[in-house]
C-alpha cells in the first residue's frame, strides 16, 4: 500500500538496541562453534514482536524498517574532532554479532538501511518527517535520550525494554522542556558518553531551568550578562562558541538523502524457508518452535553437537529449597517501637538475618538513612522507615517528616546491640555499603555473609553479580524496578520522598530477595569448591575496604588546578608547534584536517583514507608516523594532554569530599573476573604513570600536617608468578639471586654478556617479559618496539625456544580451559571462560583471557591476604591504609612511625602466599615515602 492516511511507520534504532541486549541478557553462545549471539538472539525476539504484534504497543506498524550505523565516523567528526573520541573500543565478543543482526533483518524480511556518513539517529530523523509530511505517523522504537527532540504531533517513541511509550510527557519528564527544546538543554548540559562538551558545569536540571527561564538558546547567550550567578554567568559567556558547537552535534538531521522510499518499507510477510533456516543455523530452538507455529510449518532439526565444553552448573536454587511466592502486599512496616522489639526478639531466636538500608545517594560519605529492612524467614519481611518526608522539591523548599516511623535514635540504639552481636549473622546483598552507612552512625556490622561475594566466587565469568540478576537467574524472580519510584529528569527524587507504602514493598522484597539468596547460595559453596576463596579471599576483605573507603586520601584542589592551568598553556603551545611544522593553522583535534596536513601536505607515507574520504589518524597511525617527522609526535602529545586535563585535573576536584576534603573512592570486588579490584567514583587505579605529566596528578595526593604518604609495591609479582608457574629454572634462579630479570632475559635470549648490555637490548626484553603474560603477537611486539612484524615475532619465537616452559604453561592451561570451562589461580579462585571454544575473532582474545587469569588472578589473591592482616599488624600505629592500585599499597603514617610501618607491612606482604601456598621464588616489595603520593611511589 502507499504511505499516506493511516499509514504507521516502525523505525527500529537497531545500532542502540544491539548494545541493550548485549549488557541486559546473559552470554548466550552457539553450541557447535562457540560463536557468540546473545545480542543476536534478543534483536530477532525484538524484531518478532515488533512484526507479529507480540508486544502492548497501541500500534501496529502498516511500514517497518531497523536502521543501523554504517560507521563510527560522521559529518560530526568534522564539526569537532573529539565526538565520541572516549567511546571504549567494542567488546570482542559483541563484535561479530553486528552483521549477524543485519543478516537476522533481512531473514524476517525487513528493510535495513545504513548510511556512510550519516548516524542511524539521523536517518531515523528523516523518515520521522518523510512519514508525518506524508499524512501518516511513526513510531520511534528506542529509549535513546538523544532521539526524544524528535517527538512531536505524530511522533512518539516505544521502549520494548519497558513496554512503554514515551510521548511529550516522558520527554518532559526526562529532560524538563519539551521536544523542541531538548536540542537547546542537551547543548548546554553536553554528553560524557558522545563527548559533547556543553557548558562546564551545567548538568541537565540548570540547563532546563535556564531554557525555561529565558526561552532559548540563542535568547539565553545573548543575555547571559544578566544570569545573577557570578560562576553561571562567566560559564556561559567564556564557553559560548563551545555551547553553539555542541548544538551542531546534537541536533539531528532531518534531511539524509535516503534512498529507500516510505512505500518500500511496507510490512512483509517473512518467508519462512529463509527465516526459519537462519534462525536454525544460529541454534536458537525457542524462538525457531514459536516461529514455526506462528507460521504454520514444520521446524527445522538443529543438530546437537557431538560434544562441548562443559558449562558450569548456572542452575536456579537447589531442588531441595522450596520458597514460597513473593508477595509485596504481605510485607510488614514497622512504625513503632513495640513492632521493632518483636522483629528484634525473631532475629534473636533465629540467629540471623538478612538487612538492607536504603538510602538518599549510592554516596555512602554523604548519604542519610531513610530505612532499614529485615528478613528472617522467606516471604516474610518487614521495613522500618525512618527519615522519610514530604515537600522539598526544590533548593529552598522545607521537608515535612511524615508522621509514623520510629525516631531514628530510638531505632538504631534498639538495633545496634543486634547488629553487633557476635551470634547473629548479618546477611547483605554487596554488605560493604550497608556497613558504611551504620559504621557513620557508630555501629559496627558483624559477623556478615554477602550473597554478591558468594555469586562472585563461584560465577566468575559467568555473570554479573548484581541483586536484580541473581533474583532472576537463581529465584526466577523481578524484582520491584527502582527507576519507577523515583523517576527521572526533572520528576527525580531520592528515596525520602518516596511514600512509605511503596517503599515498604521495594525495600523488604529486597531483604527477603537476599535471604533466599542466601539459603540458595550459602550449600554450593562446598559444592563448587570455592568455601575457601569466599572465607579466606572474599568476605574478610568487605571490613578492610570500608575502612579505607572511609579514610579516603587528602587531595590539593590547588594543585589540580595549577595542573590544570599548566596542562592548558602547554597545549596551546603544542598547537603552535605543530602549525609552525605544518606551515600552517588547522584544527589539531580534526582527524580530518590532521589527515589532509600530514598525507597531504606534508606527504608522508601510509595514509589510509576511510569509507568518508577521510584520513585515518589514530594513535596507531601517529605512532608510526612520528619515527619520520616531528609534528604526529607532537599530535600525540597534545591529545594526551587534553585528555589528562578533562579525565583527571579538572573531574578531581568535582570528587573531593567537602567536609572531609579528601577523596573517598569505592573498591568494587567482583569489578573483574580475576580477582583484582577495581576503583569507581573516581577510579584512582587508571592514572597514569609512564608520562612525566602523569606522574604528577599524584603530586596531588597529599599527606595530612606532620604525617607522610608511604606506597609499599610488589616488584615484579606477575612474572614471579610466571616462573614459578610455568616452572623455569632460570627465571626463578634469576629472582632468587636478585638478578635484573629483564637484562638476564636478554642475556638467555640474544646471547648478550651482562657486563655488554645495552638499554635497547634490555628494553626489548622487558616488552617481551610482558607481553607474554597477556599473549601479546608479533603484530602487538612490533608496534610496542617500534621494529619490523618479522622481527618482534622472530623475538617471541626466541623467547620461547629459551623458555620451553611458556609455552608449555600456555598449552595446558587452554587445554585445561577448553576441557573444564575455567582456570584456576593457586589459591583455587576460578575464573570461567564460556568462550574458550568461540571460533572467530572471539578465540584468541578467549585464550589470552585464560593464559593470563590464573598468573593475574594469584597476584591479586596474594596482594588481597595481604590486605586482611595488614590492620592486625600495624595495629597500635599511627597508620591508616588509604589506597590499593593493583600491586600497590598506599599508607597516611606520622612521620614518627614511617620505618616501623614499612617494616611491618614488607614482611606482611611478601609473605601474604603463605602457609597456604608455596611459591618457588620470593615475593619482593619495594617502599617509598613522601609529602605526597608522587614523591612516595
């Protein structure tokens, strides 16, 4: 039919719905090669729904078409040559599933358009108008932010995630303006993910509120002299041209020179020899039955393979635990002292419990508790609100406690006894936050079980090991979404003004979610054999990092600013350089006018021109670049810059506690696979080191008046590890005799005297020392030295001809991977690989992961003993442990005690593996002192 009247046009952002179902469902693989399809997977059932009206949207499509983005390169690159420039390279695995998904479209007989040059947003813009100028509507099937400026008088979008439709109302609601001037609060509140710069400072509610007040863009710019707010003011006056770009970046274009007509996107009928064929070659049976019945004709057989890794046990709770049905209506709210004391005596009889806070901020240094839940039976469970309040929407208004909840003194001193009780388990869902927020109020959780850690020492690999994912994997259980209570946009609010009711059901279903957890959990331990990492690796860790999280480390906004400043005049000094070598002004962050300087002008060598005609520029390419001419050097130099001025310089002050005036950075435990840790909010473990100017964002951190900063590192802990692992007498004689391991690696490899070695010998041995632990190649050797491919892999070859043992150790270990579906460090963490038997580009990478999990994996079990009884040892000191950055340790000690602190935490250290393991070689740790922590380390 021809689009008109009454005709309906699907447009599926199907670029953003790939990414959604690769981070919401679970790792799904082909069974008979390993090949990954999760995301694959959830696009057809999208796509089925979206054809076959199996979803509640009000309306069903009459045209249909899934746009894709062609590339990551955009007219926009041209317009500021930072867009999207943070954007984090694809996960290996999601990778080969993209043309899959446009084969899936083109299987259910879907028209799928992508354009060079063009964003799937734009293109989705253009139909958008196509449509509406045609005298029909669209629908817009996404939840991205950035395409709600499109919504308007036939126009709305539908989130398939929430069956939901989002309309004028949500847009509002999300962004404070309506649609059409989304484009003008986006401009001045910028985007960290699209790297949109904005206006400093601005976030999404003062930008709506400037919008609101002055009516647009352009009326606000032009009378910004008279914003009352000295800092408001002079942000949108000195930012103005920046503020005028980002608008260009986000608004979308409304006029792509599409080729497909509306007519040629009418609904077709699948054909079911196709669709069934492919859906049976990518093995998914479910959806190729409900299809085939759908259809009317017979399924396909897929083929079981004839044999497969095994997969560790993903079960739900074991069989012989039966729960009851939730019931949030069931739930008991405790609102006074008398319903509080029998809730106390139940937990006192029964000798555990399971509790959650909730709270104002997922800050736990800034957060007021609003309530506590308790559950000591599954199905049953109460809430005691505490702080909640009416009112207050905005800065200046008054909050009105609600009437009906206990004084929160009262509360807390009843449970306080409780909570401290050495005979009652506390049980928690990630109970590190919940002891923070008691340990402020002078309560010291203990003892404790997590159900995250316990998820986390068997499953890791597997899965997250969040509360709503464990609910739902092993209860088969939703939980209560928490978005819905405290929305979004200019509606948010935090937990306070949430009404007690509805809090009541979110709050004790999450108690009682963690007690079954729990109770489902707790057996497999021994089952799985990990009792051990949990006793010994996990759960003693969760009271050592609150403490340190709460001591956080004292950070000199002065010097970051200094930094900051410097950071910018070098930079301009960089771009005068480089004009000077290039003869002339350009943009130093346009890839493209970079491009056209140096192939063009300058004619250097090895230019590569993209699908856009433009050069490519990345780092690789300047890398190479800068052995023949000054100016790619002096490129990298200044990116490097711009991005330690935004990523660190500038966000770190934003972090810097105002009543503590230090940083208070959380350590997230189950945050990688191997064990090692990882540092959120701000993340203290990526600042780098290997630059002069690096280096000196640690001169920031800053020990308090008459105390010293102390960093104790472990020295050369992976490849110890390799040694003694991989069992190669001469490395582990080499760290026996104290040797530099990297000039003896050269000496055993290149035939090289000791007494004759040269630092470009040594260098290379150290890239080679390295990059073996995490499967480096030849094409990887070659560009970290700088020399031929054939030489770095006549390197590699050397280096294992000298070390049989490697690649020994390396043969095993994917043998063990391929025949287990896990590694295992020495301390029997283990570490899952579902994808060690991908094909594909996903295989190497799943084989590297498995050489290097269980040497990274040990260092960081090691590093972790030594971590739980380092308090005991410098108990008695004038010594807090603020820091942990891999194999570092970071100590505020009074200057008084600084030997005797090194002292003690060296032998902690370089003995932590002990008696538990022995490892052939010793442990080394090497200490540093200083005013702050660059001096220190």
């Amino acid at each position: 039919m021809a689009f008109g009247k009454g005709s309906h046009l699907h447009l599926i952002d199907g670029s953003a719905f790939i990414f959604r179902a690769y981070h919401a469902l679970p790792p799904l693989t082909r069974k008979s090669d390993g090949l990954p399809v999760g995301a694959v997977q959830g696009f057809c059932n999208l796509l089925w729904n979206e054809i076959s009206g199996g979803t509640t949207n009000k309306s069903k499509p009459t045209h249909i078409a899934v746009i894709f983005d062609a590339s990551s390169i955009t007219f926009r690159n041209e317009i500021y040559d930072l867009y999207k420039a943070n954007r984090p390279e694809l996960p290996e695995d999601l990778r080969p599933q993209f043309p899959l998904t446009r084969e899936a479209t083109r299987a259910f007989n879907v028209s799928c358009i992508e354009m060079e040059g063009f964003e799937a947003d734009d293109i989705i813009a253009t139909y958008a108008r196509l449509a509406t100028e045609a005298g029909g509507s669209a629908t817009i099937v996404s939840s991205d932010k950035d395409l709600m400026q499109l919504v308007g008088p036939g126009v709305d979008m539908w989130d398939p995630m929430k069956s939901k439709t989002l309309a004028e109302a949500e847009v509002f609601e999300k962004f404070g303006v309506g649609p059409d001037r989304v484009v003008d609060v986006q401009s001045l509140a910028g985007d960290s993910v699209d790297n949109v710069p904005g206006a400093p400072g601005i976030g999404l509610k003062t930008a709506a509120l400037l919008i609101n007040e002055y009516g647009d863009l352009d009326t606000l710019l032009a009378r910004a002299e008279e914003i009352k707010q000295p800092k408001r003011r002079q942000t949108l006056i000195e930012h103005a041209e920046q503020i005028r770009i980002s608008r260009r970046l986000v608004t979308l274009s409304r006029d792509v020179p599409v080729e497909d007509t509306l007519d040629s996107l009418e609904c077709r009928t699948p054909e079911s020899e196709a669709l069934l064929d492919f859906l049976a070659k990518m093995e998914f049976r479910t959806l190729t039955r409900r299809i085939s019945e759908k259809l009317g004709v017979e399924a396909p057989a897929i083929a079981e393979p004839a044999s497969a890794a095994p997969k560790a046990e993903k079960a739900a709770a074991p069989a012989e635990i039966e729960h009851p049905p939730f019931d949030a209506d069931k739930y008991e709210c405790v609102r006074d002292m008398n319903a509080l004391s029998v809730w106390i005596a139940r937990i006192m009889d029964k000798g555990f419990v399971a509790v959650d806070t909730e709270t104002t901020s997922l800050d736990e240094m800034r957060a007021e508790l609003v309530g506590i839940s308790l559950s000591v039976t599954p199905g049953e469970a109460c809430y005691i609100p505490l702080n909640h309040v009416q009112g207050a929407d905005d800065l200046f208004g008054s909050a009105n406690r609600l009437d009906g909840q206990i004084d929160p003194e009262q509360a807390l001193a009843a449970l306080k006894p409780m909570l401290e009780d050495a005979s009652i388990l506390k049980i928690g869902q990630n109970i590190k936050y919940d002891a923070k927020i008691f340990a402020r109020r002078g309560i010291n959780v203990a003892p404790f079980d997590d159900t995250m850690l316990m998820s986390y020492a068997m499953f890791s690999g597997l899965h997250n090991h969040g509360m709503d994912e464990l609910s739902e994997t092993y209860l088969n259980h939703k939980p209560i979404p928490i978005k819905p209570l405290l929305g979004s946009g200019k509606t948010a609010r935090t937990f306070d003004k949430v009404g007690i009711e509805d809090a009541t059901k979110y709050a004790a279903e999450d108690a009682d979610i963690t007690l079954r957890l729990w109770q489902s959990l707790r057996p497999r331990l021994h089952r799985e054999r990990v009792t051990n990492v949990y006793e010994t690796l996990e759960r003693p860790l969760v009271p050592v990092l609150a403490q340190m999280e709460m001591h956080g480390i004292r950070v000199d906004r002065q010097t970051l600013s200094r930094m900051s400043s410097a950071f910018a005049q070098k930079m301009a000094g960089l771009e005068a350089e480089i004009h000077d070598l290039a003869g002339e002004t350009f943009n130093v962050g346009s890839p493209k006018q970079l491009g056209e300087v140096l192939f063009d002008k300058l004619g250097l060598q090895g230019g590569k021109k993209g699908k856009t005609g433009a050069y490519s520029t990345g780092a690789d390419i300047l890398e190479d670049l800068a052995t023949e001419h000054e100016l790619p050097g002096r490129v990298l130099d200044w990116r490097q810059l711009s991005k330690l001025k935004s990523t660190y310089t500038d966000a770190l002050q934003d972090h810097i506690n105002p009543e503590t005036g230090r940083v208070h950075t959380s350590y997230q435990q189950t945050g990688a696979n191997t064990g090692r840790l990882a540092s959120t909010d701000p993340n203290l473990q990526n600042i780098p080191i290997r630059t002069e100017e690096g280096r000196r964002i640690r001169e920031a951190f800053v020990a308090s008046e008459g105390h010293k900063l102390v960093s104790l590192d472990y020295s050369q802990i992976e490849l110890r590890i390799l040694a003694h692992i991989a069992d190669i007498p001469a490395l582990k004689q080499a760290f026996r005799d104290g040797h530099d391991i990297h000039a003896m690696t050269a000496s055993e490899m290149f035939g090289v005297p000791l007494d004759q070695m040269t630092p470009e010998v040594r260098r290379q041995a150290k890239a080679i020392n390295f990059g073996v632990i995490y499967g480096i190649s030849g094409f990887g050797l070659a560009r970290n030295l700088r020399i031929p491919r054939a030489e770095a892999q006549a390197f590699i070859d050397t280096y294992f001809e000298r070390f049989p043992g490697i690649r020994d150790y390396m043969d095993k270990t994917i043998e063990f991977a391929k025949a287990h579906a896990y590694v295992e460090t020495l301390f029997g963490r283990r570490i899952h690989t579902p994808e060690i038997n991908a094909k594909g580009p996903g295989a190497g990478f799943a084989r590297r992961g498995a050489i290097n999990a269980p040497i990274q994996g040990t260092a960081a079990d090691i590093i972790r003993r030594a971590m739980t009884r380092i308090p005991q040892a410098i108990e008695g000191l004038p010594a807090k442990m603020l820091l942990q950055v891999h194999d570092e340790l970071v100590f505020e000690v009074e200057e008084s005690a600084v030997d005797d602190t090194i002292a003690r935490v060296k032998a902690v250290m370089e003995g932590a593996h002990e008696p538990a393991v022995e490892i052939d070689v010793p442990l080394i740790v090497d200490a540093g002192v200083g005013d702050n922590w660059a001096q220190a380390h």
